[in-house]
C-alpha cells in the first residue's frame, strides 16, 4: 500500500548542492498553525497527539528517528533520514516542516555556519537573503543575526571569486536561521503541510464512501480537519457493477494510509434487498432519491452504533443528477441527521485535483466499461418536490426502520491495521 509522495505539497523547493563533508541535516522543525490559537490545556492535548502521529506516520514509512521533542510551538524531530521531512509534511495538523542543520546558538557559530554553507549552495550571479528569528534570551536581535550571517557570507563568495549580491525581496536563494535558547536551526527550504487538526482531536465520523472520486475527497477534507473517518459502502448487489466494491474498498485503505497505526473498519452494506422492495413501488425516476435517502437512513444507524458524530457525503451541488438543491433537500426532508457535504461549493477541477494528491483518483476513475449501477434510470427526477421521498416511503410494504436495522445488521465489517 503506497500513498503519493508529498511532491504535489511541496511550496517552496531548492536544489541541495552541498558537497560532501557538509555536515548532515539532522533535525526536522515541524510548524504547526491552527493550534496555537487554542488555550493552553487544549493545546498541550493536541500538540501530544500530533507528536504521536507523526510518530506512527514515520514508523509506517520506516524512516528511522532517533527522539521526536516538542518545544514551544514547534516539534523536532531527530532524524537524518532524507525522507523525514517530506513523510512528516503528510500528517494532519502539520503546517510546514523543514530539514535543517543544527548549531549552537553562539553567534559566532552560526555566523561561520552560514558562510559555508551559503557560500556552497548559492551560484555566482544569484542573490541571497538571510532570515533569522528568534526564541529566548540572546544578546542580540533577530536582525543583528541576519546581517551578520549575510556579511559572513558575502565575504565567503567575494573571497572564492563570486559576485555576491543580496536580495531583500525577491532573493534566488533564502537561508533561514531559527536561533532557540541553547539551539540553532538553519535551513534552506519549507515544505508545506496539509494544515488542519492532528487526527484525533475532532472526533469520528461515518463517510458515505463510493468508488467515485467524489466521496474519498471529501473524507479526506474531514480527515485533515481531525477526524478518523468510519467509511460505509452501500453495495446495489445485483445492481451493481463488477468493480465499485472493489474501488470503494481500496479508497478507504488509501484514507486510511494517511492516518496510520490505527484499528480501522469498513462497513460493507448488503443494499440489494432493499432496491429490490423500493422499486416495486417507487416511481422510476425516483430511484436515486429513494436509494440516497435510505443510504442516509443507515449511515445514521451506523453512526449511532459507532457512537460517531456525523455523516460525510461527496455531494457537490449541482454536480449530476442527485445533487441539486432541490433533490438534497427532499432526500432528507423530515430526517434529522448531522450530513456534511464538504465538496458542495467545490468545482470538478477543484475535486480531481485534490483526488490526484491524496491518492485515490486513479483508483475512482478506473472502470470495466460497465455501468456503475444498474438501477439508475435514464431520466432520474432532478427537481424534486419537497414531500417527494416522503410520498415514496408512504408507499413500501415493508417497515422502514426495521429494513434499516435488518441492513446494518447483516452488514460486513472488515477490519484491519494500517
Ligand atoms: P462519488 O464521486 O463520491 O461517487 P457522485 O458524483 O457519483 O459521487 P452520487 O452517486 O450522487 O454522486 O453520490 C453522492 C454521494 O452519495 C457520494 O459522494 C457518496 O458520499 C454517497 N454515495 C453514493 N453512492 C454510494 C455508495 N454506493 N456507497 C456509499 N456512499 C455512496
Ligand atoms: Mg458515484
């Protein structure tokens, strides 16, 4: 089970043209946003599930570390594995991290630091910039720091024969230099994160999961937010095409890479009797309406039983048939369920995008040149009234809480580690 390199996440690269004998990167700086704005308790809770996560999201891609340590707003990890930066940048929560070199935080050192390094990596004709922050108690200023490192530098190139050249705005190469109490960090490139809140922090969630490209998305937009997703795949049996099992499946495991070291499940629910019972009474045009709103029905029975607290589709307004407004409403008129449809205001483009990123587009878009269900009818209702599912309902010969019970119970559940 692969999941994408981070490339695709990558903002800012440079090229590494260090020689050998440089001294290896050997921490990680891990940035992290949102969660500084939370009052300590919180902050401390999410910043140790991070801390475990990105744990257990190293372990699966065996990138060996040595010490993962939290420091005030930030996380580092010791590692001179090349790939940590870049298998760290895939965790949830994270903003950014970087590779970076570690010094001392005498000023003297990094200053001479700065000038070998910078005068190895930046060619003749570029400029560079030097950019410094700092944390604790020095005795100098962020600025100081920057303009010694900068003067250090420039002399270094004028003495090997380069025209040095600095660039405050617009530089060809940046050196950032992160002086701590007792620590030094510098660092020439950021990669970014996904953003979002550690997985963990919010909950769970059942996912209506498809073998589209729709759905996986959306799961995944919850899952950067904190979530750990519970996905439920309705399988149309005689109604179904000979792949979407098998898709929804391998989308879920796809979710799931990237929140490893977790029990997961997936729900695999038998739909076939119920569209056989629904049809016999259900006008044809509103066959997707009735299949969509009894999906919502048992997700909501599975989320119950899970004790999660919400149901995340792929709905994107307008998108086919199913989805417009009207449709959305009567499909759940008169049921009292917490949906979230996170792709609603996304455009097709926008969703392929990020299904090529996470990893799960090649697997939704492959097909058997079948259909994908069977029961949709040609012209399936896209202006629905209000009542319609309701009206429909009114029309079963059989109870519909105890079909929706009767579902989840014989559902398959797979479980698995990943
Ligand atoms: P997707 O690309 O996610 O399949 P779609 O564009 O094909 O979506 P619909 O088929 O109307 O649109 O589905 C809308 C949403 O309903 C899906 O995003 C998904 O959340 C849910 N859904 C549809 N079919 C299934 C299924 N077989 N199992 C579970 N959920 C489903
Ligand atoms: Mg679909």
């Amino acid at each position: 089970m692969s999941i994408p390199p981070a490339d695709s996440l990558t903002v800012e690269s440079d090229s590494e043209n260090f020689e050998s004998g440089q001294p290896e990167k050997t921490i990680v700086i891990v940035r992290y946003g949102e969660l500084s704005l939370k009052s300590k308790g919180v902050r401390d809770r999410y910043e140790q599930i991070l801390k475990n996560n990105i744990q257990q999201m190293l372990e699966y891609h065996n990138v060996s570390f040595s010490k993962i340590q939290r420091d005030f707003g930030r996380i580092f990890i010791h590692s001179s594995d090349p790939a940590a930066a870049k298998i760290t940048a895939l965790v949830f929560g994270v903003v950014s991290v970087s590779s970076a070199y570690l010094c001392s935080s005498d000023p003297a050192e990094i200053t001479a630091f700065c000038a070998n390094t910078g005068e190895k990596m930046i060619a003749d004709g570029e400029t560079f910039a030097v950019r410094a922050r700092r944390a604790g108690n020095h005795s100098f200023t962020s600025n100081e720091i920057a303009r010694q490192c900068g003067d250090a530098i420039w002399e270094k190139l004028a003495a090997s024969g380069k025209t040095p050249a600095v660039d405050l705005t617009n530089p060809d190469k940046e050196i950032f230099v992160e002086v701590r109490q007792t620590n030094s960090y510098v660092y020439f490139e950021t990669i970014k994160g996904p953003g979002g809140f550690p997985t963990g922090t919010q909950g769970k969630m059942v996912v209506l999961l498809s073998g589209g490209i729709d759905s996986p998305v959306g799961a995944w937009l919850m899952m950067k937010r904190g979530i750990e997703i519970i996905p439920v795949f309705f399988d149309n049996e005689q109604y179904a095409g000979s792949i979407v099992s098998e898709k929804a499946i391998e989308n879920a495991k796809v979710l799931f890479s990237w929140t490893p070291g977790r029990r997961q499940k997936i729900y695999r629910i038998k739909n076939g009797e119920y569209m056989d019972k629904m049809m016999q009474t259900t006008g044809t045009k509103n066959i997707c309406l009735m299949c969509k709103r009894f999906m919502f029905r048992v997700a909501g029975a599975v989320m119950d039983k899970e004790k999660a607290s919400g149901i995340i589709t792929g709905s994107s307004l307008g998108q086919v048939a199913s989805q417009t407004a009207e449709n959305m409403l009567s499909e759940t008129y008169g049921l009292s369920l917490p949906l979230y449809h996170p792709l609603l205001a996304f455009d097709k483009q926008e969703i392929v995008d990020i299904a090529q990123r996470i990893g799960t587009f090649d697997i939704s878009i492959r097909s058997d040149g079948g259909k994908e269900c069977l029961a949709v009818p040609e012209k399936p209702e896209v202006k629905a009234i209000l009542t319609a599912a309701v009206s429909e309902e009114e029309k079963f010969v059989f109870d519909i809480d105890e079909m929706v019970q009767k579902t989840v119970e014989n559902a398959e559940i797979i479980e698995m580690k990943i």
